[in-house]
C-alpha cells in the first residue's frame, strides 16, 4: 500500500461509519408520499366494501327477481287451466246444442 492509500482508506471508513450512524429524517417528498399511500389504501378499502354492498344488493334483487318470476308463472298456469276450462265448458256446451 503507497502512504495515500493507508491515509485514505481509514477516511473512507470513517466517512462510511458516520453516514451509517447518522438518523435518516424524511423530507416532505416522502411524508407526502406516505399520505399518499394512506389515502390510496382508505380509498381501496372503501372500493371494496362499496363492491360488498353492490354484490349484496344484486343478490337481493336477483332474489326478487326470482321470486316474481315464480308468482308470474304460477298466475300464468291458473290462467291457462281456467282457459281450458272454459273451453272444455264451451265445447260441452256446442256439443248438447248440436245433439237438439
């Protein structure tokens, strides 16, 4: 090692042990930056419960839907067995005026 080497080398360490001691402060770029993580992180929680909701409330109508679907068939059945019967009723009727 020349003798600049030997003074230098022990100043480098010296440098690299005091940056290594020394706190790290945040500047205002990162305390921003953390804000911003934050409000990005409240802002996906409410995203998601707001789709929670969504998906709740589209099941419930689904269910609703479903249900109405099932009166109409049934109000349409009744419908058609009275429609047969009277048309069986008619039929009836066509037929002992034709035998007189």
């Amino acid at each position: 090692m020349t003798s600049i080497q030997r003074f230098h080398l022990p100043g480098v360490l010296f440098a690299a042990l005091l940056l290594a001691a020394c706190g790290r402060q945040e500047g205002p770029a990162e305390r921003a930056g953390k804000k911003i993580d934050q409000a990005v992180q409240e802002a996906g929680k409410s995203v998601d419960a707001a789709l929670a909701a969504a998906s709740a409330a589209a099941a419930t109508a689904g269910h609703k839907v479903e249900a109405g679907a099932k009166q109409a068939g049934e109000a349409v059945g009744k419908a058609v067995e009275t429609t047969g019967k009277a048309v069986e009723k008619t039929g009836e009727e066509i037929r002992g005026a034709a035998k007189k």
